[in-house]
C-alpha cells in the first residue's frame, strides 16, 4: 500500500485541475462545417448550396463560417462564427444577405471607391466587392484568362465565394467564379 501512495499522488494531480485554464481550443473545419451544414438545414429547411468553415479563417477559438445557399426562390449568403462551448459547436455574429439572381443593367452603380476604373458592369448579384474584381479585370486583353479576387481581405479558404476567372473578349471582360456568380465588364 505504501508503494502506491506516491503513484496515487501523481495520478492526482494529472486528475486534479490546477487553476490553469486549459488550452484553447477550436473545432476542426471538417466538424465545423458539418455543423455548419445542419444549423442552415435546421434554420432554412431543405437548402442547396456551398457551405464551408475553413482552417484558414481562424481567428483566436473562432472559426468564420460562410454559405451561398438557394432557398426557394432567392439566395442567401450566411456567415456565422463558430466556437467550441462546452464540447459542442455553436454559432453566433450570424449575418445574412439576400437577394434574388438576374442581371442588372450596365451601370457604375456597383464600382463604389473606384471611381478611376474607367466603364461599366453588370452583375447577376448586388452584394459583392465587385470593384476589386473591375479593377483586377481592367486592361485584360481579349483571349487572355486571369484569376481575380473581388475580396479586400485575407480570402484564404473562402476562394469558391471570392475567386473570379477572368475571360477578356471583345468589347467585353465575363468574369464568374465556383458558384454562378458573375460579372461582364465593359471597359
């Protein structure tokens, strides 16, 4: 019995918590975004779509979370933040934009901030930053492909949401990227 005691008084203190905070932790994206995938089923219904929460937007213990998903007749970009509390995820900062998809007339009307872009666009959704994206596709030249970001900020993960493949054409620029949205540009 002797012997044991000195185990057992180091088995208690691996067992025993010390007043330190355990380390943070973050829920893996693969889990995260499963989850992420049932909160929208479980708030929207039956949705059709890509959602993801990417490794790459970790910030802290806090996983960005972002969707495009078809629900009825209009579409919705979702984001949320995910975070582990009390072993399971939760979301929170939740965010939605809504919008109905059809192409809006040539205009100016969403190349806020880059007044010195010279033309005109026309998009199959409003909210974007389309005129990163018009800045990136000036100049292409008709033929030429080139990959663009409309996104002013660290995109890394979220490429299927912000990611364009530029094609230059006469008279024209069509961008579009992995979820049917586009943009033609008109120098």
């Amino acid at each position: 019995m002797k012997r044991l005691a000195p185990a057992v008084a180091v088995l208690m203190l691996l067992v025993v918590p010390s007043g330190q905070a355990a380390p943070a932790r973050i829920p893996s994206a693969a889990t995260a975004t499963a989850a992420f995938g049932h909160f929208l089923h479980g708030h929207y219904g039956d949705v059709r779509g890509y959602w993801t929460c990417p490794q790459a937007q970790a910030v802290g213990r806090t996983l960005f979370c972002m969707a495009e998903v078809h629900i009825g007749g209009s579409w919705h970009q979702v984001s949320a933040n995910a975070k582990l509390r009390v072993g399971r995820i939760v979301f929170s900062t939740t965010s939605v934009i809504r919008w109905m998809r059809h192409w809006w007339p040539y205009s100016r009307r969403f190349m806020k901030g880059f007044a010195d872009v010279p033309g005109v666009i026309s998009v199959n959704r409003p909210t974007r930053d389309w005129g990163f994206l018009t800045a990136c596709a000036h100049g292409l030249k008709v033929g030429h492909t080139l990959r663009c970001d409309a996104y002013d900020g660290d995109g890394r993960g979220l490429f299927r949401f912000y990611r364009f493949t530029c094609t230059g054409r006469p008279h024209l620029v069509a961008c579009w990227n992995g979820l049917d949205d586009a943009m033609r540009y008109h120098p």
